[in-house]
C-alpha cells in the first residue's frame, strides 16, 4: 500500500512537472510579463537577432549564428515562435530550394527590444574576447546605432571591416549607414584587428591612433573612417 502511495504522488508531481513546463507563462496581467512568456526563454531573442541581420536564413544558416545551441532546441524554439506569430517559413526557390525563416510584421518590432538590450549589455562584454564564441556579422546591429554618415550630400564611401569569421562592409548612401557581410573590390578603408579593438574604434570608444598603437590595422582613406565614426571622435 505505502509503494502505490509512494508511486501515486510521484506520479501527480510528474505531471504537474510536464503541465507547468508546457504552459511556460508568468500567469500576470502585464505586457512585459506576457511578452517574456513568448520571447523570454534562452536562445529566442537570439534567433530574432539572426533573423533581423540575415533574413531569410536556412536552419543551418540559424545554426551557425548560434554557436552552442542543440538541434532539436532550436527546432522547438523556432515551432514556438512560428507558433506565436513571431516568425512564418517559407520555401525559396532554386538555387536555395530549401525552407528558409523570416520574421513577420510582429517579430520586426523586436528590433527596438533587441538593441537597446544589446545596448545594455554592451558595459559587461569586456575587452577580452577569452573563450567567448565570435561571429562578425554580430556587430552588425551595434554599429548600425554607433555609425552616422556625417556628410550625407558627400559621394558614397565604403569601409571593409575585417575581423572574426568574415569580412563586413560599411556603406553610406542617401545619408544612411548600411553594415552588410561581404567584401569591396575596392574600398576607401580597410580595419582589421580583433573584435574588441574593432567595436572600440568603431564604437567610440578609443581614437585610430590609439587603436593603431594597440595592434589595429589600418590602410586606407581615414577622412572616410571619420565621416561615420561617432561625433565625439569624428573631429580626431
């Protein structure tokens, strides 16, 4: 009798288990409490910011952003946020002619959420990279709020940035920045260096000669550099 009492609750406490880990909600009525409840969970804000960097993006493109994530994680993170009309997938045509993600109306309007906690996290980086993974097209949203074009009615210029896994671009056109994975036959700048000495040129943080004496590579027109660095240093 005390075995089947014994087997009774544990069996009521594993389903209540299974009941509260499905529902996965805050249970309050407040906005930030429900928003948590579809986006709070680890690796979701993560995949958005794949997604608002290199949309549309195959599972192995998601995969490769988020260094550390198991396949079967980020196919259940990628059915909840589907779920809740976050993200919808689609099938690309030839060449691609796979399944491919993208994020909706609704899922864009994280863009405001996932900088300013970008932002926000910005102080507790470091400047050592350690053992931390690293993918250049990450520093696509942070320079996109650090950079301005401050002679939008100048020629365009681009800036190739050479660091992490791939190379980025910065251009300027019709006043704005645009930061992009790729390479420029021939571009105006070329910085190369370590991520952390990049993001603080880049960021603000630290002048080029500061940078150059530290290891930063450099080549190229440094008028270009100073025309999208942050206001404090574009005098410098």
């Amino acid at each position: 009798m005390l075995t089947l009492k014994k087997s009774s609750l544990s069996l009521r406490l594993w389903s209540r288990l299974v009941q509260w880990l499905s529902v996965r909600t805050y249970g309050q009525y407040c906005g930030l409490a429900r928003a948590l409840d579809l986006v709070g969970d680890r690796w979701t804000l993560l995949i958005v910011r794949e997604l608002l960097i290199r949309q549309p993006c195959r599972y192995t493109d998601l995969a490769y952003g988020l260094p550390g994530i198991a396949t079967n994680l980020l196919a259940d993170r990628l059915r909840q946020l589907e779920e809740n009309g976050i993200i919808t997938r689609e099938a690309a045509p030839p060449p691609i002619a796979t399944t491919v993600f993208r994020l909706t109306a609704r899922g864009e309007s994280l863009r405001a959420v996932v900088e300013a906690l970008g932002q926000w996290g910005r102080p507790m980086v470091g400047q050592a990279l350690g053992d931390a993974e690293f993918r250049s097209h990450w520093l696509v949203l942070p320079l996109g709020r650090y950079l301005v074009d401050h002679t939008p009615d100048a020629p365009p210029v681009t800036i190739e940035v050479r660091t992490g896994d791939q190379p980025l671009l910065i251009e300027t056109a019709n006043g704005r920045i645009h930061i992009r994975p790729g390479t420029a036959s021939d571009p105006d700048a070329t910085i190369g260096g370590p991520p952390p000495l990049v993001v603080g040129l880049l960021g603000g943080e630290i002048d080029l000669a500061t940078a150059l004496a530290d290891g930063l590579e450099f080549e190229g027109d440094r008028e270009a550099l100073r025309r999208v660095q942050p206001a404090a240093l574009a005098g410098v």
